[in-house]
C-alpha cells in the first residue's frame, strides 16, 4: 500500500508558475513582494489561494484567527488529516519564496494526487496560517501560536498595527473571521516545505536538507557600567571605559557559540553606547545577546557560559556588568517518524541531503506542540531571505515539492 513510487513526480513548471502568480499580488519593483498579514493585498492572496484549493475539489475552513484549512478527503473521514503548510503574508520587503512556497507546495501535492487518480488513507490538508511574518501585528506566528494555544484568541486580536488597526477589525474587514475555534482542528502529522533562508545546503551543494528541529533562543540586555571622562586629560591607567569591556565580552558572545558546537549561535545585533560623544570615554554600554542552539540543554550551558565570563571581566575590571533576560524560546525537535519519511523520501527519489536544524521559526513549531511533525528545506540563492532578491531554482522547488509527496503520502497511506 505504500510501496515507494519513485517516478511520481510533482508538475514542477505548474508549481512555479502558480508561486508567480501569487507574487504579482503585491510585486514590488525590485522583484520581491510586500504583502502584509491582513491588507487588502492579503485579502487578494487569500481569495487566490482557496480559489485554486476549490478548483482541486478541496473544501475550506477558516478558524476564529483567520488560519486557512483546505481539505482534500480521504476514504477514512475519521482519521485525522496529514497536514502540509507555512503562510503567505510576507516582509515589507519580502521574496517570492518564503512561506508561499509551503503553501503552493501542498496544494501541487494535491493536484498531483487528483492527476494520478490516487486516494489516500487519511485527509490531505493545505493550511496557511495568520500574521507568520510579524512585521505589521505581534506577535509572530500569531495565527498558529493562537491554534496551539501559546497565546489566547483575545490577545492577538487586540494586537494593532502603526495606525492604530486591531487584528479582529482587520480580518472583519477583509472577510476571513471564522467560526472555527482555533485549536479544535485535528492533525494526525504536520509538514513545512521553506526555503533553507540561510547558507548550509548550498555551500554544501545539497538539494534537501532534512531537518531535526528547530534552534532554541535565549535573548538577554546587557549593561556594562564604568564613568563617562574627558578623552584627553584622563590616562589610559585610570579610566573605567565602559566600551572596551563591552568589546571583550561581545566577543566572548561569539566564542561561546564556537565552544558548543556544532548549532551554536551567538550575536551581538544592538549596542548602544552612553554619551555617545566623540570625546568622552564611554561610560556606560548596553548591548544584546543572541544565543541559540539545537537543545534546550545546550541553551542553559551557553547561558551559563556566559555569565562566568561576565563575572571574571567585572572583578578583573572592576566595572558593574548586568544580564538581563529578555525572552526565551525553547528548541524544538521534530517527530523521528516525520524526519525519516523525508530522509526515506528523498533517498528514494534520488536526492542529495543532509540533516540541519532551523535557526529561524516557523509554524510547524507550534504544530509539533500537537502532532508528529518535520520540514523539509531546499536551498535559497546566497542563503537570503526576507529580502526582494530572495531567489529560489526551480529545480530545487520541484525537488523540495516531490518530497513532500512522497513525505505525505507515508503518513497518510496510499490506497
């Protein structure tokens, strides 16, 4: 019943032209797209989107948040549907790619799947969820944190934009408050197909990359305090020069990310430097820190790691240095029968791949809160994103996309 097929094959020129499709809502004149969560422009996206899913004989559903759910059935109404999808709201400067291609990857899945004349076990279903980006209402992957119940329904619609707009007024306006109570929509497992948005699989020269987890984060505020003097009548032997101590231990934030390896990360993205005046030594310094790893184990260890050095500089300087933690995100690993069935998928279809971890999130976070869950990353040109020069090769969307069918008819069962 699920004996691999490996010559099914996605239509990989219909995928690539349905993801132009949907990127000249909102095309920007660089070649990227600026479609926020909930504009009109959303709106239009939406209405495309469930339009094609309907045209697929798919039916739709949408929750109180605005999360999309579209149906392909199966023989067993019963089962909980095997789930693909990502979000189609974009940066104001955002690709073509990120998040619409998990999107319009399922539903070319689907069509496949009506091509071949092929019914599954289980419910195919296409999702795209509310507000991913972040970039004009906070939270951040609000529609799929209210369905796993990270955050209440109440909070994200009192979420409001730079004008002054609420969530709830917004997806009135433009049609897409359901009645659905976000939560209540099964899942039997969950699959993410996005660009890589970083480097590894095309340095490595590989075409899908099999992915563990997704990296837990540690944010922190750090002050180094000493006292603001004249730059010129003060000797080098007597200041209390906030900034060069901050230098070291912003340094320290890097080599703490070298000494767990091998998914360490660690960053410095904000300083800012008190008086801030050319001729006055620094005399007080506050910077982030960005620390993040494959486990949630290894987080506290960088977190510990850091701290020791942060002790040692201010009794051997003498200088105050507070950490202060700002939030935190815990790893998340994915579901080992979810991680092999894209390993299985694409040795079978004749990939090359490797394993990697995510150090971005997304949905499928959330979803592997509730169900068994994996994604499947395919690589991105220069490892960008979240920029309009985001660029993806169709053969790589193609390859990413076959997968994922191969991935979903495992779960769902083929009959």
């Amino acid at each position: 019943m699920n004996t691999p097929r490996p010559e099914l094959r996605v239509n990989g020129q219909r995928l690539w032209d349905s993801l132009m499709e949907l990127a000249r809502i909102g095309a920007t004149d660089k070649g990227g797209v600026c479609r926020l969560a909930l504009t009109s422009l959303d709106q239009q996206g939406r209405d495309l989107v469930t339009r094609w899913a309907r045209e697929a004989g798919m039916t739709v559903t949408v929750d109180k948040i605005g999360n999309v759910f579209m149906r392909r059935a199966g023989r067993n109404s019963a089962l909980p549907p095997v789930m693909t999808g990502s979000h189609i709201d974009t940066q104001p400067t955002g690709g073509k790619f990120d998040g619409n291609y998990g999107v319009l990857a399922g539903l070319e899945v689907v069509r496949t799947l009506n091509d071949q004349g092929i019914e599954t076990e289980a419910p195919i279903e296409v999702a795209f969820w509310t507000n991913e980006e972040g970039s004009r209402f906070v939270p951040v992957m609000m529609g799929s944190g209210v369905f796993a119940k990270a955050f209440t329904l109440e909070h994200a619609y009192a979420a409001t934009d730079t004008e002054g707009k609420s969530v709830q007024q917004e997806l009135e306006r433009i049609g897409y408050i359901g009645e659905e109570e976000p939560g209540e929509h099964p899942i039997g497992s969950y699959f993410e197909t996005h660009i890589e948005q970083g480097p590894v699989l095309e340095d490595h020269g590989k075409t899908i990359g099999v992915v563990t987890g997704v990296l837990g984060i540690r944010w922190y505020d750090c002050t180094v305090t000493g006292m603001e003097a004249h730059a010129g009548p003060t000797p080098m032997a007597l200041r209390r020069d906030a900034l060069q101590v901050a230098s070291r231990l912003m340094q320290e934030v890097v080599a703490c990310a070298h000494r767990h390896p091998p998914h360490g990360r660690g960053t410095v993205g904000m300083v800012q430097v008190h008086p801030n005046s050319r001729n006055v030594i620094p005399g007080r310094v506050k910077f982030s820190i960005d620390l993040r790893n494959a486990s949630d184990a290894l987080c506290e260890a960088m977190d510990a790691d850091i701290r020791a050095v942060a002790s040692r500089l201010a009794v051997e300087t003498g200088l105050a240095i507070t950490i202060q933690p700002v939030s935190a995100y815990p790893a998340q690993p994915f579901h080992p029968d979810c991680v092999a069935a894209v390993a299985k998928a694409a040795e079978a279809l004749g990939y090359d791949s490797m394993p990697v971890v995510s150090g971005a999130g997304h949905d499928a976070v959330y979803m592997a809160r509730l169900a068994p869950a994996g994604m499947i990353f395919i690589p991105c040109k220069d490892g960008i994103s979240h920029n309009e020069i985001e660029d993806a090769q169709p053969e790589h969307i193609t390859a990413g996309c076959n997968v994922l069918l191969h991935a979903m008819l495992e779960r769902a069962g083929r009959v």
